[in-house]
C-alpha cells in the first residue's frame, strides 16, 4: 500500500528497513520498527540530558527535548493522516495535552525559577512516554504493519 504524502513511508514490500540506532531505548519499549524505535531512543536520551542538567543549563536541555519532542510527535501525526490510521485523534490528543503541561511547567522554570517542578517533571515523564509507546504507538505501529505500511527515512525538512 501507498502512501501519498508524507513522502517517508513505503510500502512494506519494497522498503529496505533504515539501519537506525535505537540501543538506548529499553528493551521492553522496541515496537520493532526502525524510524519509530530510533526516534523514541532520541526521546529518552535527550530526556536523561535535562534530567541530569544543572540549573544552570536546564532550560536549555528541556528545550532541545523540547524540539525533539515536538518534531517526533509533527511526525508520527503526519503518518498517522497518512496512513488514515482511525484513532489519530486520540493518540494526538495525547501530545497535545503532555506538551501543554510541559509548555506550562516550563514557563513556571523560566519566570519564576522553580527548578523543583521542572525537575519533577523530567522525573515523571518517563512514565508517561512508556504508557503512551506501549498503548498508542504499539498500535500505531501494529496498524502500519497491517496494512503494509513501512517508514523508510523522517520526514524531509
């Protein structure tokens, strides 16, 4: 099957998997798909980059897991309408709301210095990403799989 746009999945049949590093995920978060793994091991390391920040470089830390966050959620979307995957909605829902929290507890950090709460959240979100892999992207990618969807490369851009 096809993918029209976005130009990064193929057809299972024909897609060579990309060699992608994904060793810092652990083992029980793999889906087994490469871009997807990858992109989740990125998550966690920059994750662990913020938790161990200084004060002093924790903004900055949060905000490159920040952007990482924000183009690997942009892109499972993307798939996602691609591929007409039904409960896109919900799994989207699901970043909106963590990138809200996290949009708030950021400000808090910035204009208030409450490190406590901003380290409380890096503390936390281990937690939710294994929930959401194994519910929402596990079923993602179980969908992918059904249909013969295959990601060969992220995005363009």
């Amino acid at each position: 099957m096809t993918v029209s746009a976005p130009a990064f999945a193929s057809p299972a049949s024909t897609a060579t998997p990309p060699d992608l590093d994904s060793s810092a995920l652990p083992a029980d978060l793999h889906l087994g798909e490469p871009v997807t793994d990858h992109t989740h091991a990125e998550f966690v390391l920059l994750l662990q980059a913020a938790q161990r920040a200084s004060d002093e470089g924790f903004l900055a830390a949060l905000d490159e897991w920040i952007d990482h966050t924000r183009y690997h959620f942009d892109m499972e979307e993307a798939w996602m309408e691609a591929m007409n995957f039904g409960p896109r909605q919900c799994h989207a829902g699901e970043h909106r709301q963590m990138l809200e929290i996290v949009g708030k507890v950021r400000a808090k950090v910035e204009q208030e210095g409450d490190f406590e709460t901003g380290r409380r959240l890096v503390a936390e979100l281990p937690g939710w990403f294994a929930l959401h892999v194994r519910k929402q992207d596990a079923a993602m990618v179980a969908y992918m799989r059904q249909n013969g969807f295959t990601l060969v490369e992220g995005p363009a851009g």
